[in-house]
C-alpha cells in the first residue's frame, strides 16, 4: 500500500486526507470562468501487481491540472470539467441543467497501471483503465453554489473516490456565487431537532407482489467468486413536484450484461434491470473467516419518472448476509435491507455465497435469524400443546383414581 503524502493533511482510518481543497477553472473563448471548483478528493484503488493484489491510496493532489478536454459546453455538448494529475490520470465531471438546476451526471476516472509513482509492482496494462458512476447526488439551483464539507463517496470497479470540503459552480459568470446550495449531508449534521408536525405519511404504490427469484453468478479469474439466488424488490421514498412524500415498490427483472468484479477479499454483485444498476459489495474477513454484504450502491436514471430521475443512494457501513467462509447464507423469509432513509431492498429466497466456492454449488447452508425464529415458533407451539395434553391426561387419571376410592368392595 503507497500513501502519497502532502502537506495540510490529516491521517484518518489509513488514509490522508486534505485540509483544503484544489481549485480549478474553465473558461470560453472570450476567456470568461463558466465552471469555478474547489474539491479535495481521495483515491483508493485496487489492481493486480506482480505478486499480489494491491491497493494504493493517494489525494488529488495540488499540482493537478485542468485538462484540455475541458469546455464550457455549448448548443450540442455539456460542460465538462476534466482535471489531469500524475502520469496519465484525470477525473472527469459532466454536467447537465434544466430551468432550475444543474446536476453532475457522471464521474469518471482514467487511470495509468504505468504510473509506478501511484501504482507500485503493477503488472503491465494494455492501456488505460477508465471506470466511472452511472450518477452522482451533486445538484444545485442554477446561480448558485453547490456546497458540500462533508464525505462524499463515489463506488466505481476497483476504485473508491472520496470527496470533501467541495464548492463546485457550473453555468459559472465568474466567482462563485454568494448563494449557495448546501448538500443534504452537510444539512443533516446541522438541522435543530423539530418539535413533531403534523405532515401525512407517505403515499404509496399498489403492491407489486413477490419478486421472481433470479440466479447470478460472479466469475473471475479463477472460476466463481460469488453464487447468488434472490428476487429483489426495492422500495423508494421521495418528493413529487407538489411536495407530497409518496412511495413506491417495484420488483427487479435484471438483464445479465454486467455480473461483477472478483478480488481476493472483496467481490461486487451488479444486478441490471433497463436504467436501475444496484450493486452489492461484500467483503472478506480474513481474521474471523466469515463474509457479508459491506456496502449497497445503487444509481439510477429513470426516465420514466421525471421527479426522480437521477436517483442516487449508497452505503457502505452495512452488515447483511453474514455467514461463514465456505458456507452460504441462507433466507427464506422476507428480509429487509435498510440501505438509506428514503430506500430499502425486500429480498426474497435468499441464498447467497461469496468467496471459495466449490464448483458452481452452494456449500451447507448458514439461516438467517428469521428463518430461525419462523421454525423456533411452531416447535414452542407444538411442545405446549403437547404440555397441555399431558396436563389434561394426568389430571384425568388423578380423577378417575379419586373416584375409585369412594367405593369399598363388599
């Protein structure tokens, strides 16, 4: 593992981080600024290197550079910010309004295995390798100013990005502008408790039903790193445009165009269904010999639903489907998986197995609690009525053998 480290940086959790932020410009041909940014970001990256798996760590650093590529955009393109660093590594953010806001549609990162400076003991790429997010949550009201100090994290193949302490204007005139529009992030650590209001639970969709139960499979390199067999409904909670909170439940029919990724200790499931991608992390344990469901990411573009169509949600602080390493984890009950406030997974027949898979088969099955509790309530209910039959029996036989003694043989 390298740490490129920099001046202004605070050391957190093995990483380091920037006390501030770069800044970069775009400007047009009358040489006007039309996109101003300020971001400090980190890097975390996995590759193959000649004797192991490695993961590097480093920040945007201050020598990094607008590239060429940027532009202001115009009547056929959209504004892009491109900065380059390094040997051959640039992040590039593309951007999109309408009447009211503009909006960062993708990430994207090009990254250099050549650049021994970031990547040490990489085995040689045929080329650059380019990953990037199918969306982002950075939106802001037009003329104003996207603010965000706190963490945002983008999960891409391989690659992980961290920002912080980022001020970005797109549609910029110049400076940024006083106004600006602050991420829910950065809102949530600083909004005063309410008392309760009296604002209607959310509306809801018709129910859609069970989900049908698919069968995944993640494939690498050396054969099948992750089984999966579930069916997934997801279930999303979000404004109109008059304001009303409503809910809504869909059940995923996925495509197979995209499996996942395998690692040595990590292996990413990406589930496809037309514009939702939702892809499950898991994580090995190599210490306690046990793996489970790390993070969930899921961004979406749904064009059927103007309201919502560039929803965005992840975590990765989640401890789902916990089982141990060579065995499968197993549930038939509906489980709920919480991923944020406005978006939960209902899956269904659960029966999933990461890492040392024997063949194509799942190995013996771990159950879930609720399957657990569901077989633990009809044992508890059969010894208690088989309590009561007992008890019924032997207060029938003292009955009868009190009877019996009223009388005397003559």
């Amino acid at each position: 593992v390298f740490l490129k480290l920099v001046s202004c940086g605070t050391c957190l959790d093995g990483r380091i981080w920037k006390a501030h932020g770069v800044s970069f410009e775009v400007k047009d041909g009358t040489n006007e600024t039309c996109l101003i940014a300020e971001i400090s970001a980190n890097f975390s990256v996995t590759y193959v290197a000649t004797s192991q798996e490695g993961v590097t760590h480093f920040v945007l650093p201050d020598k990094a550079i607008v590239d060429k590529s940027s532009t202001c955009g115009n009547d056929t393109t959209s504004p892009l910010l491109a900065i380059s660093f390094e040997t051959n590594n640039t992040l590039r953010m593309n951007f999109s309004r309408n009447s009211t806001n503009y909006h960062a549609d993708k990430l994207t990162f090009t990254y250099s295995l050549t650049d021994s400076t970031l990547f040490p003991n990489a085995t040689t790429s045929t080329g650059p390798v380019t990953v990037s997010t199918a969306a982002t949550d950075i939106d802001a009201n037009v003329n104003t100013t996207y603010r965000c100090l706190s963490v945002q994290r983008f999960l891409m193949p391989n690659v992980t990005i961290d920002f912080s302490s980022v001020r970005i204007e797109a549609y910029a005139k110049g400076n940024f502008s006083k106004d600006e529009s602050v991420c829910s992030r950065d809102t949530a650590s600083t909004t005063v408790p309410t008392p309760k209001s009296t604002t209607p639970a959310p509306t809801k969709t018709p129910d859609p039903g069970n989900p049908e139960t698919f069968d995944y499979n993640v494939t690498g390199s050396d054969g099948i790193c992750l089984l999966a067999k579930m069916g997934l409904q997801l279930n999303i909670t979000y404004k109109t445009n008059e304001s009303q909170r409503t809910s809504t439940v869909f059940n995923i029919k996925p495509n197979f165009t995209t499996t996942g990724i395998c690692g040595n200790n990590s292996a990413v499931l990406i589930v496809t269904d037309k514009d939702t991608v939702l892809s499950f992390f898991f994580a090995l344990n190599t210490c306690e010999q046990v793996y489970h469901c790390s993070a969930l990411k899921l961004p979406s573009s749904w064009s059927q639903w103007n309201f919502i169509s560039n929803f965005s949600v992840h975590n990765d602080s989640l401890g789902y489907m916990r089982a141990s390493l060579g065995k499968s984890y197993m549930c038939n009950s509906e489980q709920k998986i919480q991923v944020a406030m406005n978006f939960s997974i209902n899956a269904f027949n659960v029966r999933i197995q990461a890492f040392k898979i024997d063949g194509d088969k799942f190995g013996i099955a771990e159950e879930c609690q609720q399957d657990e509790d569901n077989m633990l309530i009809p044992i508890i209910v059969g010894a208690a009525l088989a309590g009561l039959v007992l008890i019924v029996l032997i207060a029938y036989l003292i009955g009868r053998k009190r009877s019996h003694a009223g009388y005397q043989t003559i």
